[in-house]
C-alpha cells in the first residue's frame, strides 16, 4: 500500500515536474548547502515571516477595515472589540509593524558587523536600505488608519515634519494630504500608499532581494585575519 | 577589488560552503524556532497588552499631546536639537546623511577586509548611528508625556524649566509673534493651528510668568538677579504693578521690605534694567494688563469711542472722569447705613452684599472702594460725584506697558487692527443676524427665526472662545455654515477674533432683547422681483449695487454670466458664503423669475420715451420673434410689421396703452388667449418699457 501510494504521489510530482521545472526550483531554493552560521543568520527570515504575516493580517484587515473619516473608527473599533479573533489580527498587524522595524534593523546591523555588504552582495544591500526606508513608510501611512486622536496627532505631526523639506515642502506636504489639512481626502490616500503603493514596491524589492540571497548564498561568519 | 580578489573570495566562500550545512532541513529548523518565538511574542503582545484605540480623531481638540509611533520618537527627538530655522538640518539633512551613508557603504567600503575590526570606520560609524537612534528614542520616552525640549535649559530657574517643559519642544528657544498678541490669552486658550490649550495644565502665575519671560528676553536674568533670592517670579506676577513700583522705589522703607536688608533698587538700576523687570512681572500683554487693571472698574467689555492719543492721554493722567449718580432719592437711609458698613468692613449681615450687588456691582464690579470712615462712606453715597479716580496709570506702568494696553483697547474698539471686526460682521454676519445682531428669518429653514446674538443674556453666557468655535465651525443644525478656514470658510483665526470683539462691544449696552417682528420667508406665489426685494437685497443691494455680495447690476458682471450660471448659482448657492442654495425654499419658477429679475438690474430703465429701435425691437427679439414673424400672425420684427400686423390688427394704440392689445396679451388683461410670452412671461421692467414707449406715441427713433 504504502508503496503503491510513494509511486502514486511521485508520478504525480513526475507530471508536475515534467511541465513546471519545480523540482529545480526546489532543489536550488533548499537542497543546498551554506557555511557554518549562527543564530543572528535567523534574523532576516524572522523579517520575512514577519512581513508574512503582516501581508495576512493586512488583506485581513481591509475586510472589514472603511478608509473613510466617517466610518474608519468605528470599523477598526468593531475589529478590535467585536469581530472573533479581531483583536488577534489587528494586534499581531500592530505589534509586527514593530517587529519589522526592529528585526529589520537587527538584520541590517549583522550585515554590516559581518561586512556581507560586499562583493558580490552590493545589490542585495541597497534593495535592503530601500526596504527600511519602505518599512517606515508603512508604519507612517499606517499609522493614520485608525483615525483616533493618537492617529490624526501624529499624522498632524509628521506631515508637518515633512512640510520642511527645502524647495518641494508645501507641495510635498500638499500631495500627502490632499489639501493644506489632513482632510475626508487624506485618510483614502494614505489608505492607497498603504495597501496598494507600498506593498507593490515592497514585495518587487523583497522577491530581489531573496533571489540575490538564494543566487549568492549567505555570507560566512568573517574570521579574524579576514 | 579588483578580479584576482574576487576570485579568491569566491573562491573561499566555496569551500566554506562545502564544509557548511544544508539549508535543509538544519538552517530551515533554526528559522523556524525563531519565527515561532517572534509569533508567540507578537500572539501575547496581541492577547495581553492589545492594539489600542482612542478616540476618535478631534481636529478640534487642539489640547491633544501628539505622540508619534515609538520607530518615529528619535526623529521626533532629534528635531528638539534643531528649533526654528535650522529644523531642516534635523529633518531631512541628517536622515538623509544617514541613509546616503548607508546606501552607499559597498562602494565607499572598497576594501576585502570583513571582519568588523578591520574596518573601524565603517563600524564606528553605524555603530554610532544606531546608538543615537536609541539614545534619542530613550530620551524621549523618559520626556513623555510632557512634549519637553532641551533647547533651552537653565537648571534651577523655575520659569526657563517652564518654558522648557512646555514651550521649548516646539518653539524652540524663543517665540517669534506678531506685535500686539494677546499672549495670556494665547497661551491659556490655544490656537486653532494646533497649539494646544495650557490653561488646564498651568496656573494663572505660571502663565503670567511664561507671558513675560517670552516678552522680556532679559527679564528673567535680571529678575534673578534682584529679586530672585527671596521671591519666586509665581509669587510676583500677581502683585499690583504700582507695589512692585514702590518696592523698587522705597528699599527698607517699603514696610513688606523693612528689617530685610533690601537695598534701593531705584537708585541701584538704570531706568531700563527697572522697566524690563517691571515689564517682566507685568508683561507688556495688553489683553491681560485690561484684564488685571482695568476689567474691575470698566468691565470685561472693551467699548472705546475715541482716538488713540486721547485715550493715551487718559490713562496716563488718570483722575476723575467716574460720575457716580446720588443714591439718596434711590435708597432709604437703613439701606444706604448698610452699605456703608459694607465698604467699611464693619459687620454687616447677608442683605449688604445683596444690596452692594443690586445697586453698585453694576459699575464698581468685583472692587469695593474703601472708606476711611463710616461717615465718609455715608457722604459719599448719597451725594455721588466723582469720587472713584482712576489711578495715574502714567506714573504706574512702564512705556511698554501702556503702548500695549492702549494698542489692545484701541485695537479691540475698532475691531482688531488692520481688519475690523465691525466691517467683518457686516460682510459676514448681518445678513442673517442683522446689522445688530437682532436675528430675522432663517433662510436655510423655512418658519425659522434666528435668536439676536446681542442680549446681554446671549453674550455673557457664552465665553469668547465659544463664539469663536461658533463662528469657525459653523452651526450645521441650524443652517449656519462654517466660517473658519481650517473649516473650510472665508475667515481666518485673527478675523474670527476681530468679529467676536466687535460682538462683546455690545455687551455693555446690548441693543436689543427681543427677536424683530419679521416677514415671513417668501410666499410661494411672490414673484420675482418681490423675492428680490425681500431677499436678496440684504446682501446685493435695493439695486443690486452689492455692499456684501457681487454688484448685480455692474454690466462685466451681466455680461460674463450666462442665465444658466445665475440660475445655477441661485438654486444651488456658493458653498462657504451666506449665499445658500435657495433652490430649498424657492420653486423653479421664482427661481427663473429671479433671473429676470436681475437682467433688468443690468437694463436700467431708459430715460426719456423709450423707442422700437433702441428699446422696444431687443425685447422682442429676445422674447418674441423666436415664435412671432415666421409661423405667421402679429410678426415683432420691424417697426411697420408690429404696428400694421395681428389679428385684429393694429395690436398698438400709440398713446393709449390701455386699449393696446400688444399690451393687454403681456399684462394677462385680455379676455382671450394666455400671457405671453407663454411659461415666462416679461420682467416688470420689459413691461414697463414698452408701456412707456406705447404712452409715449410709439416713436420708431
């Protein structure tokens, strides 16, 4: 029996293969081997499961989530209170926006402790720094969502920092919120950066970034003399 | 690096590769202990301290302490650094800096060395970045919730450590206003760009004390200099400047200073180092100063008839102008005995402070004369005079202050500087109000009728940032649209002010108390130039000439608006002006009429007889021949074809406009057939003209 059903579901990856290639997929991705690494190697998968599950909770989320000044709060309150496991998903798309921000620069200090920058990884660093600037971007659009007082304070705040940008500040500041106040206009546009813009970018530089990974392998621990 | 280097490296990575680990299963295991203690973190956070929600956004709650995400703080810290003009520095220079550094770390980090002691720099460097992010971000959670600031610090100096704790985090190591801002006010009450209200979170003397520290640079040193060892600046603030003239003036002889070794600061101090310390217990505000010293005779009203050197000149000499009426016809002798126990201090019952209250609170307000004598009082009562004088205020208040007091009185009489708050009420207001603020039909409700807003009942019971928030967010229960520009109306924070301080001139002697007897809003049946009459005058004028509203009558005007733009514009109103959308309460029809009605303003009526040439053939062109002249019957094109043509013809008797058919069709007189033109019939002026020409014996020219 046992034997029977090996071949079965082996005939089938056979018939997948043979139109898919992704038994080479498979193999280039996992069945490799990489030098001797320790823990802090884990910190950019742990980024990337992070991101995962903000991606989740994130679709989640706009379920039931209105990006309309009228209705914002009272959506993300009926999440958060009386949607079943709602406060597990708007918790853990909270709480992992910090995650990503603290395991992204934890990753970031071991590439640089470990000088994994270098040949031939520069490109994977630079979609790297882009990405940090991209996760702040999501913690700052984000950040507004809820429309509570913290949420339109802050963003009162930041749009007001970014008004000192030289030469481009007012228009800057203009095109952020739709208008010279944050207005019905600027909840949808902070709502589109965030889950439509930033995403797209986000997840083009990650795919980069993971096949430069996978293409060029992690980098060794740096001995001393090296 | 050049290739021989690369290719060792690869080289070397090879072997390290093969004396490594397969991804999978063992490195894949690792990772997946980490992502299940990341979860378990992430699910507790969730179940224990949860996502929090406030409430919902206020735009108007301005008292709101903003506090960024905690990944935002060190930006936020940082900007502490860099106040007023060199804020870029802390919000683009520096970041960027950072983010070019990091950036560009392959390409300026050339060598093969990897390990981190042999690039020092590189290390160094982030390892500096990172530590300032953190120590950023730790300084500005220990600062919360106060948004404090170390631009200005000055250890020990209670009112530098309050400018600090509550100024400096955003404005920096000084404040930069305009010339005559109310700053107690300012401070106390906020502003609607988004500074927060500090009256909840500071006293009176904290305030007071902030109010000139940030009007008097020096003040504070040289306070703490003089005073400062016995006295704390809260405790000085309050004093009546005329003491704290005396105190400066009289060393040991002024008696709280006697026995103190207080030496005789007036001879000791220029005469500008005194003024700046007077100026900096009694801050140059004049709002304040009106509040302190002249709100307990001349009330809370600030109503001024006069120019600003007489006013000057007043102050500073001071004296007698207060004309107290005799009580002795309106008070009996018990009463006026009891009374003058009262401003004795003798022991008096209840009925005293209610009597005190009933005929003398009225002028004297809250400060009750002293008499030095119960005789003296008696006197003084019954035969009135002027017997309160005004202190010499000249002799009492530096030149700082005066200019500032007689700025505020001037300004607040006259509605505020450059922009009058009475010509603001009169564009704004009046036409729902009244000019007197008596109220009158409501035009967005029909049945309606708006309360005066100048009883002395409405006016004291509402605070000046009441009516302010009235007028800048509008009352859309009642019609009353928003005014404020952050509310998307026409007036900004200063005009609001000027409008609400020509409002409180009232108060002294409200003109009215009761709501006008008012015309109903229009019938449905009134006619166009009726509505126009009733309604729209208020704002464009008996001839449209428009004191608030556009000129109706002035031909660009007529020319560059279509009659669909003024139908339109009437039915559907302009958003953010007193020009509603009066498609709600008048029908179509008026509407139409209305429009008619306005042409005729831009067609004033000729002088003289009118004749076909000049004034009658238009009309018919406009209004008749579309029909007329080419299906047959009376024909209005040429002068002959509207004498001679219709059935039966002539359809005008010149000099008889009675009997003139042509006339009696349009006036809806004729026994048969319907007004013409059918549906909209002429306006009253195109009647009125063709009348005038038919009386006038029908001239051709």
């Amino acid at each position: 029996m046992a034997n029977r059903k090996e071949t079965r579901s082996a005939r089938v990856g056979d018939w997948v293969d043979e139109r898919s290639g992704w038994r080479l997929a498979w193999s280039t991705v996992f069945i490799r081997k990489i030098p001797k690494v320790n823990w802090l190697y884990t910190l950019g998968s742990a980024t990337l499961f992070v991101l995962v599950i903000q991606v989740v909770t994130g679709v989640l989320l706009t379920f039931y989530y209105v990006p309309e000044p009228a209705q914002a709060h009272a959506s993300v309150r009926y999440i958060t209170h009386e949607l079943s496991f709602g406060w597990l998903i708007r918790g853990l798309h909270h709480f992992g926006a910090s995650a990503m921000v603290i395991l992204t620069i934890a990753h970031m200090l071991r590439v640089v402790l470990y000088g994994a920058y270098k040949y031939p990884r520069e490109i994977t660093w630079l979609t790297g720094v882009m990405l940090l600037l991209l996760v702040f971007s999501f913690g700052f659009t984000g950040y507004l969502l809820p429309w509570d007082q913290r949420a339109y304070w802050a963003s009162v705040v930041g749009t007001q920092i970014a008004e000192v940008t030289p030469f481009i500040g007012s228009w800057l500041k203009t095109v952020m919120l739709g208008g010279e106040e944050i207005s019905a206009l600027t909840l949808p546009r902070f709502y589109g950066a965030h889950v439509w813009a930033l995403p797209a970018i986000l997840l083009s530089l990650v795919g980069i970034h993971l096949y430069l990974v996978v293409r060029n392998g992690i980098t060794s621990i740096p001995k001393k003399d090296e | 690096m050049n290739e021989q280097e690369k290719e060792e490296y690869l080289e070397e990575y090879a072997e390290e590769k093969k004396k490594g680990v397969d991804f999978f299963p063992d490195i894949i295991f690792k990772d997946t202990l980490v992502m299940l203690i990341v979860f378990l973190i992430l699910f507790g956070l969730s179940a224990f301290e949860g996502a929090g929600l406030e409430e919902i956004a206020d735009p108007t709650d301005d008292s709101y302490t903003p506090k960024p995400e905690w990944y935002f703080l060190f930006l936020f810290q940082l900007l502490k650094f860099f106040p007023g003009n060199i804020e870029v520095v802390g919000v683009i220079v520096l970041p960027t800096l950072a983010i070019a550094f990091l950036a560009a770390l392959p390409w300026t980090d050339r060598s093969t060395r990897r390990h981190w002691s042999g690039r020092p720099l590189v290390t160094g460097v982030t390892a500096a970045l990172f530590a300032g992010g953190v120590f950023l971000t730790v300084q500005a959670l220990l600062e919360a919730p106060a948004p404090g600031g170390d631009a200005v610090t000055a250890q020990g100096d209670p009112v530098a450590e309050l400018y600090s704790a509550n100024c400096a985090g955003c404005h920096g190591t000084s404040v930069v206003a305009n010339p005559g801002t109310d700053f107690y006010r300012v401070i106390a009450g906020g502003t609607h760009e988004g500074m927060p209200a500090f009256a909840s979170d500071l006293t009176v003397e904290e305030i007071d004390s902030l109010v000139g520290f940030i009007l008097v640079p020096r003040g504070n040193d040289t306070f703490a200099a003089t005073c400062g060892d016995c006295h704390a600046v809260g405790d000085l603030v309050e004093i009546e400047p005329s003491e704290l003239r005396d105190a400066l003036a009289l060393g040991a002889d002024y008696s709280p200073h006697s026995g103190a070794g207080v030496p005789v600061w007036g001879e000791i101090l220029s005469d500008d180092v005194q003024a700046q310390l007077l100026n900096f217990l009694s801050a140059p505000d004049g709002q304040r100063l009106w509040s302190q010293q002249c709100a307990a005779c001349h009330g809370t009203s600030v109503a001024f008839e006069g120019g600003e050197a007489e006013l000057r000149r007043v102050v500073i000499a001071g004296g007698s102008h207060l004309e107290m009426p005799s009580f002795r016809e309106q008070l009996s002798d018990e009463e006026i005995a009891v009374l003058a126990g009262f401003v004795t201090g003798a022991e008096v019952g209840p009925e005293a402070a209610a009597l005190w209250t009933a005929s003398c609170f009225g002028c004297h307000g809250g400060r009750i004369p002293t008499a030095t004598s119960h005789a003296a009082a008696v006197a003084a009562i019954t035969t009135g005079g002027a017997h309160e004088t005004m202190p010499v205020w000249g002799e009492v208040l530096t030149d700082e202050q005066l200019d500032s007091l007689v700025d505020y009185v001037v300004g607040v009489a006259s509605g505020s500087g450059a922009s009058g708050g009475k010509e603001l009420y009169a564009q704004n207001c009046a036409s729902c109000h009244g000019a007197l603020g008596e109220g009158g039909p409501n035009p967005t409700r029909v049945g309606d009728i708006i309360a005066p807003i100048s009883t002395a009942e409405y006016l004291e019971t509402r605070d000046d940032r009441t009516l302010e928030a009235i007028i800048a967010q509008g009352q859309p229960n009642f019609g009353m649209s928003p005014f404020g520009s952050a509310f998307g109306g026409p007036l900004d924070n200063e005009q609001i002010d000027a409008i609400v301080a020509f409002m409180r001139a009232w108060e002294a002697d409200p003109p009215v108390d009761l709501p006008p007897e008012v015309p109903d809003v229009p019938a449905a049946t009134a006619s166009g130039s009726e509505v126009f009459a009733q309604l729209c005058t208020q704002c464009h004028g008996v001839e449209g000439e428009g004191p608030i509203g556009p000129s109706l009558k002035d031909e660009t005007w007529q020319a560059s608006h279509t009659d669909e733009e003024i139908f339109d514009a009437i039915n559907l109103g302009h958003s953010a002006t007193p020009m509603i959308a009066w498609g709600e309460i008048l029908s179509s029809a008026q509407i139409g009429e209305l429009v008619s009605a306005i042409r005729d303003l831009g067609r004033p009526p000729p002088a003289g007889i009118p004749t076909f040439e000049a004034n009658v053939l238009p009309i018919f062109e406009r209004s008749c021949n579309l029909c007329h002249g080419t299906s047959g019957g009376w024909s209005g094109s040429t002068y002959s074809d509207t004498l001679l043509t219709g059935d039966p013809s002539p359809t005008i008797i010149p000099g008889d406009p009675l009997n003139s058919r042509l006339l009696q069709t349009l006036n809806g007189t004729h026994p048969q057939g319907v007004v013409m033109p059918p549906g909209s019939p002429l306006s009253d002026l195109d009647v009125e003209t063709i009348t005038n020409w038919i009386v006038g014996g029908a001239p051709e020219n």
